[in-house]
C-alpha cells in the first residue's frame, strides 16, 4: 500500500473495498459496486463502487475529467454500463432512464437542460411528468414545496427560464429534478461557474434537502464546499475511487489537501 493509505485521520485508500463502520451505519439507498463505463473501448470509470445511506449526503470529488459526470450518467442509465447498481434493493443495472426515475432517483446535470423558451413554472412542470403519466396528481403541492424552497422561483414562475440568471437556472434545475419527488437526488457540479455567494446557497439548499430526507450523491470540483456539507466522501482520479472516508476525515488527507483544498488552509500539507 502507498504512504498516503496511512494517516492519522479515519479516511482510507479505496482498495481492497469493505465497508466502513459509517458507511454501514446508515442502510444503503443506493449501492453501486464495480461499475465499468466505457466509451467505445475506453474505459471511463474502471471498478468503481459507490454506497449512499438513507439520508445522507455523499460526494464524488476528483479532477476535471476523472469520470465523475460518466459515474452519474451511469448510474442514472444515461450510459450503459458493467457492474450493479441497486437503489433500495432493487438493481437497475441495464434499465433505462425512465425505470430509475420511478424507483426514486433523478439527476441534475451539468449542463442543467433547461427549456430556455419555457416558463419557469412549465420546466418544473416538466419535472413531475413521470409522476404524472403514472397517474399520481400531486404535482400542485409539490409544486408548493419546492417554491417554498426557492421563493425565487415562485418570484419569476411567469419568466422564461432562458431570462434567468446563472444561479436562478441552478436553482430551477435542482427544482425540477425535486418535482418527482426522488429519494436520491444527485448534483452534477451545482458549484460550477456561479458567484462564491451562489455557491453557498446552493450547497445551503443542499444541506436543507437531507433535513428534508433526500437523500444526496453530490459530484464537485469544488472540494472544499463539497467536504463541509457531506457525510461521506470518495475521490475520483482517473476513473478509480482512490480515497474514501468519513468527509471530515477525507478533509484531513494529506493528499487531499495538498490537490484538492489547496495550501495554508487549516492543516500543513507534509510535502
Ligand atoms: N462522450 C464522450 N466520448 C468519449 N470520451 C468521453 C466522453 N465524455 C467523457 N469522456 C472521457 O471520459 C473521461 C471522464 O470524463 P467525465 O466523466 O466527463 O469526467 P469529469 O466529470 O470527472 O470531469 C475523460 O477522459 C473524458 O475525456
Ligand atoms: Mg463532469
């Protein structure tokens, strides 16, 4: 094992995998084990295993290109894969998008997909279709909950979501992925490219959504952020989970800090 599978904190390298006591500590919602994707022949993420407990939030954090957005459309059936992934007892591996969306999990990707010729109230709408066709007519008070959420939103359900600001498209993505009611919700980089004040909203609403019993798979680039709002913490490099842990063990690595928080922040980096 390398220096780095050693420290004084509880994080671990990845390999060989076993639960941790934390990660056993709350029943797994969602159990992704060695999952391979690959495009055409090359493999973007390589034997990765993931656990979410119910009511927890977990991020992925990694560099740009560790294959972070490739795990999510994976497990989401975005992407075909190798492995399993089981939400709540029931595996999905090879199940198509929609059957993932009905047994409670949805995504809010990175590029966050809005219908920018749409109002804001009808891209939330759009949220609640699944739940709709299967005949459920709940969609008014979830409405009502997620307005509640973001009073933004309700402020410009009227406007076209294209008019919207950076952080109000954030906002309304993770809105409309809330109009079908999941129990896993996951976050592609919510972080990305909004005002440090946004940010700390969104990771904000993040916090509340596991008050709310959603329970959370958030992927950043944005580790810091990321390791102070989560329970549980993997790194992503190169299509491998190379450390995991406790999230405030993860943010006592070394390593991690030395890549990923950046120097003269709390703890000295050794090199
Ligand atoms: N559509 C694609 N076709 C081929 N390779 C891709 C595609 N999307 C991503 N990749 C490659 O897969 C790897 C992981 O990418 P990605 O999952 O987007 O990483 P991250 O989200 O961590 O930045 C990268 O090497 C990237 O170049
Ligand atoms: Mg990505």
């Amino acid at each position: 094992m390398s220096a780095h599978s050693e420290n004084t904190s509880g994080a671990r390298m990845a390999a060989p995998v076993q639960p941790t006591a934390d990660a056993a500590a709350a029943p797994a919602l969602l159990d992704v084990r060695d999952l391979h994707v690959a495009y055409d022949k090359v493999e973007a993420v390589s034997g990765v295993s993931v656990r979410v407990g119910q009511g927890q939030i977990v991020t992925v954090i990694g560099p740009n290109g560790a294959g972070k957005t490739t795990l999510l459309s994976a497990i989401m059936a975005v992407l075909p894969a190798r492995g399993d992934i089981v939400l709540a007892g029931q595996s999905l591996i090879g199940r198509e998008i929609e059957d993932c969306v009905a047994a409670g999990m949805n995504l809010v990707p990175e590029k966050r997909e809005l219908f920018s010729e749409m109002t804001v109230q009808d891209n939330l709408m759009l949220g609640a279709f699944h739940r709709y066709r299967t005949g459920l007519r709940d969609q008014d008070q979830t409405l009502a909950e997620v307005y509640e959420l973001f009073p933004r939103l309700r402020e410009r359900s009227g406007q076209l979501a294209g008019t919207l600001s950076g952080g109000e498209r954030q906002m309304l993505a993770v809105g409309r992925a809330l109009m079908a009611k999941p129990r896993l919700l996951m976050l592609d980089e919510p972080s990305l490219g909004l005002a440090p004040r946004i940010v700390r909203e969104v990771f904000r609403i993040v916090a509340r959504l596991r008050e709310m019993g959603v329970s959370i798979l958030l992927v950043e680039q944005n580790a810091r952020a990321a390791l102070q709002v989560a329970d549980y913490a993997y790194v992503l490099e190169t299509g491998r989970v190379t450390l995991e842990g406790p999230a405030k063990d993860v943010a006592q690595d070394p390593r991690v800090i030395d890549i990923y928080l950046g120097l003269g922040h709390g703890a000295a980096a050794t090199n």
